[in-house]
C-alpha cells in the first residue's frame, strides 16, 4: 500500500470510527473513564481524562450521520477503484 493522500484520509476515518464505537457503559466504565468519573467541582479546571471524555461524546454525538455518509463513500471507492 503506497503512502498517499487517501491512506492518510482513511486511516483518520478509521481512528474516528474507533472513537465512535467506544461504549460508554460496556467498556469505558470498567476502564474507570465512565460518565460518573472525574466530575470536577465549579470553578475546577478540567482534567485531560475529563477533555479526552468530553471529547469522545461529542464525536459520538456530532459525527454519528457524517461518519455513515463518509464510510459509504469509502466503500463505494474502494470497490470501484481497488
């Protein structure tokens, strides 16, 4: 596999693909990286585990339609041109 610009694209694709599919009871929880954990009080600024959290929820949430749109298109790609 040669190193170009589409292998670059679809290996971010598939790095916010394994973003996406993390379970936030299943396994993020037994990793002690759950919704409960790392709360911090007002005025607290916010751990990097607490970012990394906030972080996977909002790709969950926001790339949910645009990650199936993109994955399609990747497969019709691939099927087309090898």
């Amino acid at each position: 596999m040669a190193f170009t610009l589409y292998s670059l694209i679809q290996a971010a694709i598939l790095c916010v693909n394994a973003i996406a599919v993390l379970h936030e009871e299943r396994f993020l929880s037994k990793v002690g990286w759950g919704a409960d954990q790392g709360i911090g009080g007002f005025g607290d600024e916010p751990g990097i585990k607490s970012q990394l959290m906030n972080l996977v929820r909002s790709v969950r949430t926001v790339m949910r339609v645009p990650l199936i749109i993109v994955n399609s298109v990747c497969i019709v790609l691939l099927l087309l041109f090898g």
